[in-house]
C-alpha cells in the first residue's frame, strides 16, 4: 500500500508523523509533494519520506492520496491529480467549504472522494477530525482512512452537511481554547503569578477539564455546577462570563466560522 501527501505544511507532517508512528503506513511508502524546496528538504530530513516537485508524479501509483493544500490553490492542483489519478485510488481532501461534488466535478464521478476536517492538536497526536465520503468509497478503504486519521487523534464521521459545523467546533477551534488560555493567564499575571506558571496552570486547567468532559461522560453544564459552590469564588467568575455574554459570544463567533466556510 503506497500513500501520498500534496502538501508538505505544518497539518500534512503532523499527520505524516501520526502515521508513521502508527504503523499505518512505513517512511519508504509514503511520498510526499510540495513547490517549497525548503518543505521538501524538511520532510525528507525529518520524516525520511519520498519527495517530489511534481504533484503528478506524486499521484502515480499511490493507493491513497491526501490533499493539504490550500482551498485557494486547488483549482490548479485538483487538474494535477485528476489527470495522474486512477479510478482505483481513494482521495482525502482536507480543505473546508470544498465539498464532495465540487471535488467529483474537477476529478471524475468515479473518483473515490473522502473529506476531512482535522486540527493542529494533531501536531501532538490529539487531533480531533471530522469524516464524510462519497458513494464510491468502500467501506474496507474507508476503515483505513479511519485508521490513517485516528493515528494522530480521535476521527468521527459526519453527514457532509454537517462538515460547516465541524469547521466550526473542532477545525477552528483550538484558536478559540489558546485565546482562553491567553486570557486565563493574562488574569493570573494580573494577580501577581508569574507568567510562565501561569500559562503552565491555564493550559493543565483547560485540558483537565476536557478529560474531565470525556471520561466522565457528564454534561458540561453538570461539571460546571460542581465546581460552583454557593456564594463561593467560582460562582462569583460565572457570573462575570454571562453577564459578558460568554457563552452567545463564542456561539456566535462558531456561526461566523462556519458561515466562512460554506463561503470558501
């Protein structure tokens, strides 16, 4: 089994990595293509993978084939593929807003088409990705593609219709957690901590509680209303986030992201 990546950036070696380190794919079966020398020479060096220039070579006998370009570049990469591509190979896009029948328009109906929404926590193998697939996709390629992605975190399959919202919930989103972080620590630094302490306490808070989240099998709201002792200190902070309308604020902020989405 031989796979390729178009696309060598930040998301594409994390994934590469994740991979690697599963077992899903060895270094000497995986190709990857990039324009940057600089990006080629990268993942050579670190990841010991094949490289290439060419996006059409790249392509040319590989059974999976992962797309990490930009969404604003796949008009000139997708004619690559489409005209390397076999009708037996499985395509992963990752680009949000590009969906499933834009994808079969500029690479063939018969092509075998998955999306994916993953996140730069898989940069430290706690990706968090949203799966749809079109019809031609079997279900045997579809279990690999669920365990190349599950290689560097956790992988869900969705409608398609709901790939806006896990733009918007999972692909943005550690954006919104490291602002909160930021912030956390910022408040501490006010306090008197020092600032390395505190961004250390802010970031083992946040991923506490979504241990918390996912082990206990709790509601969030459950959890919050433990720690939220009467007339006690953290009460008092809740009280300040909703009257800052916290919680319509960052709804609203995930609308606009998947809003964009559905734009691109």
């Amino acid at each position: 089994m031989k796979l390729t990546v178009i696309g060598l950036g930040n998301m594409a070696t994390a994934m590469i990595s994740g991979i690697i380190k599963a077992g899903v794919f060895a270094p000497h079966d995986i190709t990857g293509s990039d324009a940057s020398s600089s990006q080629i020479q990268k993942a050579e060096s670190d990841l010991k993978i094949n490289t290439t220039d060419s996006n059409e070579e790249a392509v040319k006998g590989s059974d999976y084939v992962i797309i990490a370009v930009k969404p604003q570049i796949y008009e000139t990469v997708l004619p690559q593929i489409a005209s390397a591509r076999s009708k037996e190979q499985v395509i992963i896009s990752i680009a949000p807003g590009k969906t499933l029948s834009y994808l079969e328009e500029r690479l063939g109906k018969d092509a075998k088409i998955v999306r994916i929404m993953p996140n730069t926590p898989a940069l430290v193998g706690e990706g968090c990705t949203g799966v749809c697939r079109n019809t031609n996709v079997s279900d045997d390629e579809f279990d690999l593609v669920m365990k190349i992605l599950t290689s560097f975190g956790k992988a869900y399959e969705v409608a398609e219709k709901m790939m806006d919202a896990v733009v918007a919930v999972s692909g943005s989103s550690p954006a919104y957690v490291f602002m909160l972080i930021e912030a956390m620590a910022d408040g501490a630094v006010a306090e008197g901590l020092d600032r390395a302490t505190a961004i250390r306490m802010a970031a083992q808070a946040v991923l506490g509680s979504a241990k918390m989240v996912l082990e206990t099998g709790k509601h969030p709201g459950e959890l919050k209303d433990m720690v939220c002792s009467p007339a006690g200190t953290t009460i008092e902070a809740v009280a300040v986030l909703e009257n800052g309308a916290f919680r319509g604020t960052v709804i609203d902020a995930m609308s606009a992201c998947a809003e964009k989405s559905r734009q691109i």
